[in-house]
C-alpha cells in the first residue's frame, strides 16, 4: 500500500480542481426534486439588488428535448439527446416584476428598472452570476454538468421560451459521472499573477 504524503484537498478544491465539463453521463435519471432542492440552495448566492434573474427549464419530454437538440449548434446537439437532463438557463428580463417580494426593505425598488435595455442587460449579468453558482452547486450534488452556449438563442427564446419574458444564455446538460471520465487532458488554467493584480 502506499500513502500519498499529498495533503488532502478541501471540499472546495475538489469542486473547481477535480471535476470537469461533461460531455458523456451514466445512464441514471437524475430526479427534478434533486435541481430543486440545488436551486434552493444557490438562490442565496448574491446579485445585483436581490434581482435574482435566473430562470430554468428542465426539459423532460422527448419532444422539447429533440426541438432543443435543432436549436444546438452540430457537436452539441447529440450531447442534448443523450444527456439525462437538459437544462435551459435564462435570464428573464421582466425580474422587476418580483421586486416587491425580493426586496422589500426598498419599496417602489421595481420602479428603478423601468428601462427595458437596461432591465435586458442587468438580467443577463445577473443571471450569468447565478448561472456559475448553480453549475457549482449541481457539482457539489455529485452531479456532473456540461454547459453548452454553442446554440441559436434566438431560436430557443422564440420556441421553448415563446410568450415569455425569459432569454436563454445557455444549456446545462446534467447528469451523474460517465464510468469513463472525459478523455482529454485538462487545459491549464491562468496563474494569479496572470489574472490578478494588486493596486
Ligand atoms: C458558458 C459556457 C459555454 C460553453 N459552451 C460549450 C459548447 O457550446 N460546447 C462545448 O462542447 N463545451 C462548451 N463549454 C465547455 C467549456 O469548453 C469547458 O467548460 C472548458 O473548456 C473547461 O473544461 P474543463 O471543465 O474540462 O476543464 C462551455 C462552457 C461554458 C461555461
């Protein structure tokens, strides 16, 4: 036997150094209860106000997931059809509209937002932000997750999301490990010197 003098890593480190974007998945389901028991959870990560711009569409049927997998640009399209779970992330861009509940120690707070490209662009960055937290999360669940923004968003926002006010910003394929794990080495990653600096 031997035993590794490295030292453990955290939790944490595990997370970002240890789990990868998936493109492949084990065969087993993975239940909504689940998503929604990890939404619940990253909904308390911060944004812009208390905005809270992040919307989701599991999609269940056979049917929606082939009208996504169209909408997929062609390497992500059969990642769509053989995930267990596609996820649409969105950004709605009518979030003021839950302003009262979301932030009421700031009455007249949806009133600040009466700017549609304004509200469009908070939505987005917002959601993004949340979007980050959510992959995260799904990881911490044990799940395995492969975003995918190689897509035609309008075409998604005029299909699975028509009559709403939500846009897509990308797919979320979930799902739990593949027994194979992903086959090519991992990029690097910018050092902090690289992507820091101190003023
Ligand atoms: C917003 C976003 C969009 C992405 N779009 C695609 C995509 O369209 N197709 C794809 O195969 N991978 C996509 N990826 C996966 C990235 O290429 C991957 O996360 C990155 O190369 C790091 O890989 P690693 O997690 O294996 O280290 C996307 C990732 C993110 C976060």
């Amino acid at each position: 036997m031997t035993i590794s003098t490295e030292p453990a890593l955290s939790a944490v480190e595990q997370l970002f150094q240890e789990r990868r974007s998936a493109r492949a998945w084990s065969a087993e389901p993975v239940d909504d209860d689940l998503v929604r028991h990890v939404y619940d959870t990253v909904r308390w990560g911060p944004t812009l106000m208390n905005t809270s711009p992040l919307r989701l569409l599991l999609v269940r049927s056979p049917e929606a997931r082939e009208r996504l997998a169209r909408h997929m640009s062609e390497p992500n399209r059969d990642r769509v059809r053989s995930a267990p779970l596609p996820v649409v992330v969105a950004a709605d861009t009518d979030f003021h509209e839950h302003l009262d509940t979301l932030v009421p120690h700031l009455p007249g707070a949806r009133d600040r937002f009466a700017d549609e490209a304004t509200r469009a662009r908070i939505a987005r960055d917002q959601a993004w932000l949340q979007a980050g937290y959510l992959t995260v999360g799904l990881r911490a669940e044990g799940l395995d997750v492969g975003p995918m923004s190689g897509m035609d968003a309008a075409a998604i926002d005029a299909d699975l999301l028509a009559g709403t006010s939500w846009r897509s910003l990308m797919v979320l394929n979930v799902g739990y490990p593949a027994p194979e794990p992903t086959a090519h080495p991992r990029a690097p990653r910018l050092d902090f010197d690289d992507a820091a600096a101190v003023a």
